[in-house]
C-alpha cells in the first residue's frame, strides 16, 4: 500500500461530516457545507446550522420536472431522433447537479436547518423514486408533444403542463414530505447553548439571515478540461436545475492556476466546492494517487490515454463533488498533498476526509 500522511499545511476546520446515503445529491452536500462553513467563518461564536437536503431536493425535483416538461414543448416540432429530444427524454430528472442548482433554488425557495426537516428514506434512496417519476414525465412528455402536434392553444398547453407539475409535486409530498413554510429555530453558541431568542423564520427568511450575501455575487466555477482553449468561458446547455436558472457555466483553466486560487481560498479560511472523476481511489483509507494501483504490470500492458483523451472518450468525467478542506505546502509553497470533506458519513475514509496526492 502507498503511505501517506495526515498533516496539513492549511486547513479550514469542518463542523461535522455529512452522509448523502443512497442518492446523487453529492453536489448538495458539498454546496451545503461551503455555505455553513462561511456562516461559521462569520459567525464564530456561533455553531453552524446544518442544512436540509430533503427540504431543497423537494424542489430540485419539481423544478428538474419542469424543466423537462417545458422542454418537451419547446421541442415538439422536432423529431424523437433530434438531440435535444433525446437529451430531455433519455434522462428526465436526475438528482445529480452542480454548485449552481444551489444558487438558484435557495435563492427562490429558501433553506431550513435539518433539525426542522430531517432526511427521509426517499430522500436517502433515490432510486425507486427517480424511476417512477421519470416514467411519469416521460408519458407527459409525449402527451404534451401531442398537444402541440395537434396544434392545441397556448394555454391549453400550459394549463394541462401545470395539472402534470401538481401530480408531481403529489408524489414528492408523499415521498419526500410535503415542504415546510414556517418554523421556529434557535441558533446556539459553540457548546450548544441557545443563543438569544427562539424565531419564526420562513425557509426565504432563514436562507437571508444565514448565508446573507446573496450566492452569485461570491463565487465564480472553474474547469480544467485540456480539450479546449484555457481562459475563455463555457456554458453548458440545459444543464441547469431550474428553467429560468443558470447553466453549469465555467471559465477552463490550467490546472496549476485552478491550484493557486484554491491555496489562496483556503489561506484565507474559505473552503471550495469541488468535483471530481474517482479512479484510482483507496475508498476504505480514503486515499487518491496514481499509483495506487499498478494494472500495467498485473495486465502486462499500458493505459497511456491523457486527460483530454479520457474526457472525448467518455473514460473520465466529473462524477463526485467534495468539499475542498486543506492543502499541505512545501518550503517553496507548492502543493504535496489535498485533503477533501466528503458525503458518505463519517465511516468511510479517514473519518469521512479523503487525501488526494498532487499527482493525481
């Protein structure tokens, strides 16, 4: 086994691991605890809240279903072999997404603590619940194809659209729970005394009073993908969590200057979202290097593909987002070693961190 060590440099202390269980929602977590981490670093005298991931991801899914159902309409003259239809209809919701989703969704439909709504077996097993209402919008995707085929009125195509939206949310309320609109918190000091008064908060109160500045005014996203020309800005289509939100929009960037910022956040006490392809990973020590694991040998061949080649070729993506924690620097200030807060509960790894090699 690779040996490794545990000291680091710079860190940006964690108030407690997280666990997304069964689900995608990787990316929610890891946005959840850069936003807490932030009240902690504003607020240290105060605990910092954890947040409800069954709360947003009641509207993450109905937002992902609105979005396809008026994508389907927007599309409807198009063929069932055209791109667009295809994207819609082969994947109609997922509980996946980005840093992004949490910027829009929280702005329009707040956030909670998690003592006032906590996870719930849907929320933790995804599963069975994507599938039954991804085959629901894609039989309401061809419903309203039909519609549109048939040269149906505008508002006769949007009234029947809503009617689908409020089967939806049905199902999520049933699943997921029907979503909070008021409720009483207390915020409590470092050893878990109450602080001041308990409040009445709303879930748009609750999001303004604990994360204040709102989110699209502090953050920028960064991308190192060696497939296209550095320093110039990306967006991809429809890969957003809302219709009228923002897509996964990025400015590509070598990764040695993806580096230098992440040191300087850290520096500073400001831990990053972060995404990640997961091969050549120790899951059990929570450990990631390159050569972890020496397949060349054992096959008695070579996996010479770089970066840009797995990425074309679909070999590599950014598959898992983890909370950018700590890094650990030379006597030059270079990088040996980075440390990530993950979402699979304090059991796994080193007590729910993970070490990633400079190298890999």
């Amino acid at each position: 086994a690779t040996a490794f060590d545990s000291h680091f440099s710079n860190r940006v202390e964690s108030k407690a691991v997280t666990d997304q269980k069964s689900s995608g929602r990787c990316w929610m977590f890891s946005s959840m605890n850069v936003l807490r981490s932030r009240f902690a670093f504003e607020h240290n005298d105060t605990l910092a809240v954890e947040y409800s991931q069954d709360y947003l991801f009641f509207y993450d899914q109905l937002e992902k279903a609105n979005l396809f159902l008026q994508g389907t309409i927007t599309t409807a003259n198009k063929s069932m072999d055209d791109p667009d239809v295809k994207f819609f209809f082969k994947s109609p919701l997922s509980d996946g997404g980005t840093f992004c989703g949490i910027m829009d969704l929280a702005k329009k439909y707040g956030l909670v603590p998690q003592s006032v709504r906590p996870e719930t077996y849907q929320s933790e097993n995804t599963r069975l619940m994507a599938k039954i209402l991804a085959t629901k919008l894609r039989e309401y995707g061809l419903e309203l194809r039909s519609m549109v085929a048939a040269k149906k009125k505008e508002a006769a195509i949007n009234n029947r659209k809503t009617e689908m939206l409020a089967e939806v949310y049905r199902i999520l309320s049933m699943t997921l729970g029907e979503p909070i609109k008021e409720f009483t918190y207390a915020h409590r000091d470092k050893h878990g005394n109450i602080k001041g008064e308990e409040k009445t908060y709303t879930p748009l109160e609750f999001f303004k009073e604990t994360v204040n500045t709102p989110i699209e005014d502090t953050f920028i996203m960064l991308m190192n993908d060696p497939r296209h020309p550095y320093y110039k800005v990306y967006e991809v289509e429809y890969h957003r969590h809302t219709y009228d939100g923002h897509n996964w929009r990025y400015i590509n960037l070598p990764i040695e200057d993806i580096e230098s910022i992440a040191i300087t956040s850290l520096k500073n006490g400001h831990k990053m979202y972060s995404s990640y392809d997961l091969p050549q990973m120790d899951r059990n020590r929570g450990y990631m290097d390159l050569d972890l694991w020496d397949y060349s040998t054992l096959f008695g061949t070579q996996f010479p593909m770089n970066k840009a080649e797995r990425i074309s070729t679909f070999e590599s993506m950014s598959a898992h987002a983890m909370t950018l924690t700590a890094v650990d620097l030379d006597k030059n200030g270079k990088p040996t070693k980075w440390k990530v807060e993950n979402s699979w509960g304090e059991s796994s790894g080193q007590q729910g961190y993970a070490i990633m090699s400079e190298a890999w």
